[in-house]
C-alpha cells in the first residue's frame, strides 16, 4: 500500500515543479478529431429505407440531426443493426443516398441515434 502512496506523492510533487496544479487530474488527455469533415447540425426530415431479415423491407419517417459529406446521425424508432445498408432520402432536397449504419445508440424507450457513413463523399446529400 505503501509504494502506491509513494507513486503518487512522487507523481504530485513532480508535477508541481514542471508548474502543474496539483488539483489537475492525473492521466487527461485530449483527444485529436478522428473526423475528416467537422459535422455540422441539422433539422432534416429524411425517409430511410431498408430490409430486416425477420420483416423484410420497411420504412420510416426520421430526423437528421448532424451530418457531413461522409455521413451523418438521425433519429429514427425502428431498429437498424451495425453493418446494415441503408437508402435515405432527403425529403426536402429529393436526394437520394445509400448508407452502412455504423452504430446505433437507444436514447430513450422509442426512439435510436444511428450514424452511418456514405460510400464515397456526397456534401449536397444534406442541403434543405
């Protein structure tokens, strides 16, 4: 017990000489933007299309909420799975887009966060 004391006595006095606070966290770092594009914020209605293997084809009504030309996030209620191809349509531009989910988050009991990146770069897919 007494060597983990030590290592940190160690830890906080040296940080204190290279004029560090001593209140700074221990081991923080920040992390560089993985993004190619910055995403921007949106109020898009979208329809995104699709096919479950148990259901078979389905649509739905969602909302873009952040995108690039890369791919972007929506809120959406049917469940989609990582991996899964998608085609959505901006329903104000009638633009059309395939997709791959890259992840889904549930953010509350009916409704998803899905990001999904676009084959190739399309920045007009998002214009209203």
């Amino acid at each position: 017990m007494s060597r983990i004391f030590d290592a940190i006595r160690i830890a906080r006095e040296s940080r204190s000489k290279s004029g560090l606070d001593n209140m700074d966290s221990l081991g923080e770092m920040d992390l560089p933007e993985r993004r190619v594009a910055p995403r921007q914020d949106l109020d898009i209605d979208l329809t995104v299309y699709g096919r479950s293997d148990a259901e078979g084809p389905f649509y739905e009504k969602a909302r873009a909420i952040s995108g690039n030309a890369n791919g972007g996030v929506f809120l959406a209620a049917i469940p989609v799975l990582e991996g899964q191809d998608l085609l959505l349509i901006n329903n104000g531009a009638s633009e059309e887009q395939i997709c791959n989910v890259l992840s889904v988050h549930i953010r509350d009991i009916q409704t998803c966060e899905v990001s999904v990146s676009f084959p190739a770069p399309n920045p007009d897919f998002w214009k209203p």
